[in-house]
C-alpha cells in the first residue's frame, strides 16, 4: 500500500487545525507577521538558487515557450471566467473568484520539471519556462486578475497598490536573492531537499493563517461539503480540459514528442508555491481568503496525482518505441 503524502498530511492538519483553533486577535497579527516575514524569505531563497542564465537560455525556444504562455495566461483564464455567471447558490462568489485565481497562476515549478524528466520530454525547456513562468507571473497574474473581476466587483483591488506590494513583498527579495546567487546559488542548489521542505512549510503557514480568517467569518457555514466535492469535480474537469488543448495544440505545432511533454506539463500545472504567497498579498484581509485559495490547493493535490498517471504513460510508450 502507498505511503501518503506527508507534505498532503501536513495541509490537511493546517485546515483542521485551524478549524479547531484558529488564530484570532494579537495571535492572528502575529501568524500574519510571520507569514509575510516567511513569504519574503522564501522569493530570496528561490531567486539565489535560480541562476541568471537559465532564464536567459530559455528564450532560444521561442515557438514552444510563447505556446506554454499561452496556455497558462490566456486559455486558462478564458476556461475559468464563464465559473463567475453561475448562481452564488451554486457555486459561492468567494469561491468562483478562487478559480479565476486559479487560472491566472503561473506554472509549477518542481512538478512540471519532476514530470517532464520521468516521462523523457524536453527537461531543460521545462526547467527554463517554469522558472520564466513564475517571474512573469508575479506581474501578470495581479494585473490579469484586476482586470478578469472588473472594477465592479466585490473582489476588486487597486492595481497600482497591488504592484507596489507585489514588487515590495515579492520581487525585491527575488531580485536581491538573484544578487546573492554567485555566493549562494551553488550551496542553495546542493541542498534542493531543504529549500524543498522550507518551501511547504511556508505554505502550511499560510493555509492555517488563511484558514483561521475564514474559519472566523463563517467558512464552514458557507461551504457545505456539497461545495466541496463541486470544486473538486470541477479542478479534475479544467486539468483535463487543458491537458486536451495542450496536447493537441503541441502536435498541430509540429513540435517534437519531448517538447510535446513540456508543453503538456508545463502548461497544465498551477504553482502553489507561488498561489499562495501572492494572495496573501492581493487579497490581504479578505474574509473568504480560505475560500478564494482552495481551489488552488485541491488542483495542486489533483494535478499531482493525474500528472504521475500521465508521466507514466509517457514513459511507457517511450520505452515501447526504443524496444
């Protein structure tokens, strides 16, 4: 029998945790603190371990990384609006601005790569756009989602103060960590298990902040377990949705089989990693921010466990085609 997810564990403990006893008054400022002060570490670790070069070497394949970008900024987001004109009585409005969320999120990073590899796709293209994906990503995916809700609505957010917080919490550290990379890029990248672990330890940070604002105001009480299995359903149809586009795009593309791979994990995948540390920034005080960020934590887990099926079968027929 397989072992479970320890990381899976971890966020379902968070939930439950938070759900049991969640952080209120000064303790609530203090997670809050800790949170942005763990964020804010974790964009300089990330652009220390990234070296300069590879983001520039990933520009040469153009026709394949311009069609990844596509995926993730443009068809994404077309899948996921038409979710905001159902009835609040189906699907709640804190709820429905989660999948747009969602669809405007950059591309995972470490599975998109862990997949290419064990399904023998293009690994230095995959490496190259996750990375390129997520830095563009910290200045698409607020101004995509200003202008996907509308000034109108309940969501909306001030763009221009966004940015500021965006460039001030995120890039800034990520450009200094670029900085540091010369002196601790190479120790950074000896040591991929810990960036890896302190990684998830911020998101299960985050989920149990987010979770005691939302427990606070009531989230159980407006997300009844029906809503729950709807998300879920709905993330498996938008992942496949999207692994169709992908793979069908790449081949009328004319694009060899390994980029193929490359496209189709790459494309489908949302970064969690980075869908979180950012709505802490763009929805900061939202009192459905448990909702809003919980279609991106049931598609993270959804498109692990699709993505091991499909690398798999990738591989299989790799295998088959060199006997």
């Amino acid at each position: 029998m397989k072992k479970l997810d320890p990381f899976l564990m971890l966020m379902i403990g968070a939930v439950v945790l938070a759900t049991l006893a969640p952080a209120t008054g000064r303790a609530a400022g203090v997670v809050d603190g800790l949170g942005t002060a763990a964020v804010a570490m974790l964009f300089f670790l990330h652009g220390a371990a990234l070296s300069p070069r590879t983001i520039l070497d990933g520009l040469k394949q153009w026709q394949l990384h311009l069609f990844i970008l596509m995926s993730t900024f443009v068809v994404f987001p077309v899948i996921v609006l038409p979710l905001r004109l159902l009835p609040e009585a189906i699907l709640p409005a804190d709820l429905a601005l989660g999948f747009v969320y969602l669809g405007v999120l950059p591309s995972a990073v470490s599975s998109s790569i862990a997949y290419t590899a064990m399904a023998r796709g293009n690994v230095p293209a995959a490496v190259c756009n996750s990375a390129g994906s997520n830095v563009l990503g910290l200045l698409l995916t607020p101004l995509l989602m200003s202008l996907l809700i509308g000034s109108a609505a309940s969501g909306a957010m001030d763009l221009g103060q966004t940015l500021r917080d965006v460039c001030l919490q995120l890039l800034l550290p990520f450009g200094l960590g670029q900085l540091a990379h010369r002196w601790i890029g190479n120790t950074l990248q000896r040591n991929g298990r810990w960036l890896s672990n302190y990684d998830q330890g911020v998101i299960v940070l985050i989920i149990y902040a987010a979770f005691s604002q939302s427990v606070t105001g009531g989230l159980w009480q407006v997300l009844p377990l029906g809503g729950l299995v709807m998300a879920c359903a709905l993330c498996l149809a938008i992942l496949l949705v999207v692994i169709a586009f992908t793979t069908r795009g790449a081949r009328f593309l004319g694009l060899s089989r390994e980029d193929e791979i490359a496209a189709v994990f790459c494309g489908s995948k949302k970064s969690l990693a980075s869908g979180l540390p950012l709505a802490q920034v763009l929805f900061a005080g939202a009192t459905g921010f448990g909702m809003i960020v919980l279609p991106i934590m049931l598609y993270n887990q959804i498109q692990i466990m699709v993505g091991a099926v499909l690398a798999r079968r990738y591989a299989e027929r790799a295998a088959a085609t060199s006997a």
